[in-house]
C-alpha cells in the first residue's frame, strides 16, 4: 500500500501545483461566506460591543466590507514589498539574539509571524507565476518539472545544511560574517537570486500577455 500511495504521489505530481491554488481558492469560498455572515448586523448580534446607533448599526454590512478591505489592502502592502520584506527579516535573524529580557521573544515570535506569512505567500505567488508562464496544456509538464527540482532540493538540503552549518561553527570569530550570521547570509543570496528570476528576461511571459 505505501509503495503504491508512493507511485501515485509521483505519477500525479504535475497536479500538485494546480491543485494546491485551486484548493486555497476553494478554501476561500468556504471561509469567505462564513465569515461574512458572522461578521454582518454586528448591533443586532453582539450589542455589548456594537451600539445601535454607532457606525455599524446604521450599516450593518460595513464591517464585513472593512474586515475584507483591510485584508485586502495587507495582501496588497505584501505582494509588493514581499521580495524587499523577506531578505531584511532573514538577514536580522542573528543579530535578534543580541536581544535580551522581554522583548526579545516577542521580536521573534512577531518575525516568525511574518516570515512564516510571507513564506506561504511567496509560494502560492511562485504557483502562479509557474502557471501563467506556461499555456494551458503544459502545465501538467511545468509542474512535474517544478516538484521534481523541488523533491530533487528536499533530498540534499538536509545534507548541504548540516554540512554549511558546521562549517559555520568553525568560523566563530572570522572577521567576514563570523558563525552562523554565515548560514543566514548564504540563504540570502539564495533568496536574492530567486528573487532576480522573477523580473525579466529569466520569467517567461505567454504571448497572449506580450500582446495585450
């Protein structure tokens, strides 16, 4: 049975990316709806807190419009200074821990909020990218080729890490990013470089989008 559940996880592996937007798409749908519903006539359902005179008791659909906007707007503020974001907060990571007392752990548990959020949404931004740059007929092809590299990374990243992150150790008082600043650094150019290959020439545009 594993090995057969193995067979298909790679036969089907073209879909992962497709089925991934699709599902938070779907997922969204559910949500949305709910959420505008428990967020609508807030004067009639939460009266300790809304008042029927104020703003939201006037317009009892406002609040789920300004929840959805606000959110809308974050999303926004992010895709756009999602590359600019991203490379500052992996590369501050090592000098947080020269924090100390209280506020040290809520730096990074709000780091970590933060880059986690904008981990996911530099994946589903990359699906997309993928998606567009390829016609409809191939990107069963572009995807199988994506999670292959991908699988292909996941196999020799445990490997390649261990091995950069002992070296690092070795290198505490090196005068050129000293320690595991090193490690962090080296993620950064990483980061960098997938950041390049989305600007052109290296992302492929589909001719209908040269077009219009």
């Amino acid at each position: 049975m594993a090995i057969a559940t193995r067979f298909l996880l790679g036969a089907l592996n073209g879909l992962l990316g497709p089925m991934k937007v699709s599902t938070a798409w779907g997922i969204g749908l559910i949500i949305g709806p709910a959420l505008g519903g428990y967020l609508a006539l807030p004067a009639e359902k939460y009266p300790n807190i809304f008042s029927p005179d104020s703003l939201f008791g006037r317009f009892p659909y406002f609040l789920p419009c300004l929840c959805t906007s606000v959110f809308a707007a974050i999303v926004l503020i992010s895709c756009i200074w999602m590359p600019v974001l991203c490379i500052p907060i992996l590369f501050a990571y090592p000098y947080m821990t020269y924090l100390s007392g209280p506020g040290l752990s809520i730096v990074l548990n709000i780091a970590s909020v933060i880059k986690n959020n904008l981990g996911v949404t530099i994946i589903t931004g990359t699906f997309i990218l993928q998606n567009n740059a390829v016609p409809q007929n191939q990107r069963g092809a572009a995807n199988g080729l994506a999670m292959t590299g991908m699988s292909f990374f996941k196999a020799i990243a445990p490997a390649g890490a261990g091995i950069v992150f002992s070296w690092a150790q070795k290198r505490q008082h090196a005068f050129f990013f000293p320690g595991d600043q090193m490690v962090f650094f080296l993620l950064n150019i990483i980061e960098l470089l997938g950041l390049v290959l989305t600007f052109r020439p290296f992302l492929a545009v589909p001719e209908q989008y040269e077009r219009n």
